[in-house]
C-alpha cells in the first residue's frame, strides 16, 4: 500500500466517525509500529489538555527522524470518557510534519472541568497506547482533593526509571515534572545503561536523546497516567549553564555555535513535551515560565530558572561568596520576578505553589560554604520573592524544587540567621528517579546544626506524592531502595502536611 493510498484511508476512516472507527490494523502488518516513543499529556486547563505523541518507528536514528520519511503523515486522535472509547466527546486528525520531528501537540478543547479521560491517536494505520488525563476544576471552584506527584533528575545511564513506575501506580491527578528530564552527556562504561550517541549538540543530537528517554517503558507509564507540567533545569541543555553562559567548555563551541546548541536544545524539549503552543520557541528563546490555575485550590506558577538568570557569582560549586549577595543579582530575570509577585498578589487559590528547579532554603556547610548554583547563590532574589509574599499576604506558599538529587523538606525563613526568625513558607524538594544511581539509606539531614530549618533528608531515589485539599497539603515521601536492579517497591521515607494559613512543616 503506497502511503497516498494509506492516507486516504485514514482519512476516510475518521470521516466515518463513528466511535469505534479508529480501528489499527491486524499485526503483521508491514508498517513498523510509530508510536515506540508512547503518548502523553499536558497544562489541563479547565476545558481543554494538550495531548502529544511523536512518530517513531526506529527512534535511535542517528539524524532524530526516528526512521520517518521525508513528508507529512495525517494523525487522527480521540478522547473519550472511557478506556474502550465507547463515548467519545472529541476528535480530529493533525498533521505529523517531518520539519517537526513528527511530534503533534493537539490542544484537546470543549472538555468538562474537573473530569476525567482517557485519549489515544492513530497514524499509518496503527493505534498508540490509551492515555488517561484530566482537566483542572472551574474557575471559582475548588474541585475535588489534587493528588500531584513532583519528580526530577532521570539519568538514562544510572539507573533504571522504577521510580517513574511507582509513580504511575500511585495514579496521580497531575505530575510536576521539574528537570533535568534528560542528560546531555556522551554515553559512560560501567552503568546499567548507555546513552546513544556523544553529547548532545545538535537538533539531530537532542531529539535522538528525547526519543532514547521516551523509549523507557517506566517513563511511558508515568506520561500515560496523568497530564504533566514540565519546566527544565539545565541537563536538558548542558550542566549548570546560566542563560549565554557556558559552565564548562567541552565541547569547544564558538559563541554563535553555543546559540545554535541552546535553540536546538530548546527546540528539541518543546517537540518532546506535551507542551501548549504557547510555549514553542521563539528565536533563540523559549517562552516557559507560566501559570497554570487549578481552580481556587492551587495556583501553579512554574519558574524558568537557567534562560535569564545572572551568571553563577565566584564560579560554580560551594563558595564563600561576598558576589553572591550582590543587591542586584537575579535567578529569573526582573521581567520574570516582576511576574511572580504579580500573580501572587492576585490570591486566587488556597495554595500558591512555586514549580521550580534549585534549592531555595539557605544551606550553609563547612566554613559557610554555599551552592552558587542554588539560590544561595542569588540571595538577594531569594529575599525580594519571600517578602514579595508576606508584604503580598499570600497565605499558602509552598516552593517546589528539584537537581540535587536528594529529598528535603525545609521551612523557609524570614532571616536565616536568626534562630527565632519567622517561618514564611514551605519548601519540599524531590529527590531523583535515578540520577546518582541506588543511593545510601542515609537520613541525617547534613551540616543541620548550622540549618535547622531544614527538616528532613533523605539518599534514596524516587519522587514526592502530595495530597491537596482545602484545610491541609501532606507530602508522602516516596523511595525505591535500588535503580541499579529492575523492580524495586516504593515505601514512604517520611510524611508532612502543611496547614492552611500556617506556614511551614508539620511532622506526621
Ligand atoms: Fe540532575
Ligand atoms: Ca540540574
């Protein structure tokens, strides 16, 4: 079958419309399967979600076509109210441009608030996996209880995804993820995986890497069971740089070939995404950092800390640092901050929830030591944004945080330094899926003498489940004892809730 004719049968097949039209074809069929990268979905609003799947049916291509042709190929999707798709409430066929990589973002529109579905495409003929999503309640509602799982730091070669597994079991509403999805590094010995290919430099380069993730079945599960909110921290374009500023110089790249690096990465993480379309990149740029409403329940305002923040003060890594308490430094740029504080005046929710990807808390170790790359590293941001939302008086804020690879939660201080200072706000940061590999069962909170706003830690990997209702949110935190090995149960290290109208940790 040529694929002219192919096409007119899909197409026709969908004029037909009926509920059950969107039949694959029996197995066997010459046509490799296109959907090896899964399916998935993203920023629910109240009536609509976005729904994205990308055409692959050799992903590890080393040109990133993942073994598609040089054309267009028509993509048909359907969401329904049940996994059998006996009642469908939205269809349509989109078009898989090669120019694309054969991604799709369908924004799936005229949905119910608060409300439940399940979706899936057909492409050459062949159906994709079933995916279960959700939109957000009604502006003006609270909508029911949000359970919301927090993940970061999925490194390919350190160990298995189990985590993500996990995570999918525990069925969750919605799904922060909140960087470091990939890593840009060339392939290591010695792992239990091996990325494809060197590091990434080109767009080539980058969606091979995406697709090479995507292919993981435990990362397939956690897409396909809830709708994500993704912002990237810096190992989606390379460790540690801080918007035109490279961390290290390997590869060797010229100014503009590092520009051209950047926009491919960009390029290649909103292809990969269920992201909106408002989000596609512009120029060298990517327009992230958004809100996204659940109602009067939580708002969530999700933070692009890399693209416009001020270079690592005393280079990177744990310093003493007179530079980094410089009055004028930012972690989002002012255009950015300028944003936040606005949006948290507005109150709009019970809890306003801060998705972002560096560790906010100070943390101070040996001789005063602090992460430059952290918001230690900008202390004089850190303080306009948490007195932003006392003078502000938002009621709830709660800042979630990812890249290093451990669990914490933290208060949040007015002045770290005093010991009966206030506590503003809370901080919970989730550890790794695999990043670091097993990790040791260590959870002595390090260096706690000299913080002790800071609660708990944990060495485990895994990810962190929240329960969100009107009066409290509780945090389970959830670790699988191994990555190293397939098949580890997940158990909860430690539970806390924040009150409402109460700022910081309560143990359980
Ligand atoms: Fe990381
Ligand atoms: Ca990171």
């Amino acid at each position: 079958m040529t694929m002219l004719h192919r096409r007119t049968f899909i197409l026709g097949g969908v004029a037909g419309a009926g509920a059950l039209a969107l039949t694959g074809r029996a197995a066997g069929a010459a046509t490799p399967f296109p959907f090896k990268l899964g399916v998935a979905s993203g920023e629910p609003a109240a009536t609509s979600v976005v729904l994205w799947t990308r055409l692959a049916p050799s992903p590890l291509n080393a040109d990133g076509h993942g073994g598609m042709p040089d054309a267009d190929v028509a993509v048909d999707w359907q969401v329904a109210t049940d996994q059998r798709f006996g009642s469908l409430v939205a269809s349509g066929t989109v078009t898989a441009r090669y120019a694309d990589a054969h991604s799709v973002h369908v924004v799936a529109g005229g949905l119910a608030p608060d409300a439940e579905y399940y979706y899936r495409f057909r492409a050459q003929g062949q159906l994709s996996a079933v995916g279960r999503t959700r939109t957000a309640p009604a502006a003006g509602t609270p909508g029911r209880e949000l359970t919301m799982a927090f993940a970061s730091c999925a490194h390919y070669e350190q160990g298995y995804f189990t985590a993500y597994r996990r995570m999918a079991e525990d069925r969750p509403d919605l799904v922060l993820h909140l960087g470091d999805y990939l890593y840009e590094y060339g392939p290591k010995a010695g792992l239990v995986r091996r990325h494809v290919g060197a590091e990434t430099v080109t767009l080539a380069d980058y969606r091979r890497r995406h697709a090479q993730y995507k292919t993981d079945p435990d990362l397939q599960a956690a897409h396909a069971v809830a709708p994500w909110l993704v912002v990237p921290d810096d190992h989606e374009v390379e460790n540690n740089y801080a918007t035109l500023v490279r961390a290290d110089s390997t590869p060797a790249l010229t100014a503009a070939q590092w520009t051209a690096r950047r926009t491919a990465a960009y390029r290649a993480y909103y292809e990969n995404m269920p992201l909106r379309p408002a989000q596609a990149p512009v120029g060298a740029g990517i327009p992230l950092h958004r809100r996204v409403p659940w109602g009067t329940l939580a708002t969530f305002h999700l933070l692009d800390t890399r693209q416009f923040r001020d270079d690592q003060a005393c280079g990177d890594g744990w310093k003493v640092c007179a530079a980094a308490g410089t009055a004028g430094r930012t972690m989002t740029g002012t255009a950015q901050e300028t944003w936040l504080l606005d949006g948290l005046a507005r109150q709009d929710a019970t809890w306003d929830i801060l998705g972002q990807q560096v560790f906010f808390a100070q943390q101070l170790r040996t001789g005063g030591t602090a992460n430059m790359d952290a918001w230690d590293g900008y202390r004089a941001a850190r303080g306009r944004i948490q007195q932003g939302w006392r003078d502000r008086n938002v009621r709830n804020p709660v800042v979630l945080t990812g890249d290093i690879h451990s669990a914490w939660a933290n208060d949040l201080k007015a002045d770290y330094a005093g010991a009966s200072s206030a506590v503003v706000g809370t901080e919970l940061v989730c550890t790794s899926i695999s990043s670091g590999g097993d990790g040791t069962a260590d959870t002595a909170v390090p260096y706690q003498a000299a913080n002790p706003h800071l609660r708990f830690f944990s060495d485990r990997r895994g990810y962190t489940l929240t329960t969100i209702g009107r009066t409290e949110l509780r945090a389970d935190f959830r670790a699988v004892p191994v990555v190293t090995e397939h098949g580890a149960a997940a158990t909860t290290l430690k539970s806390f809730v924040v009150l409402d109208g109460r700022p910081g940790l309560q143990e359980l």
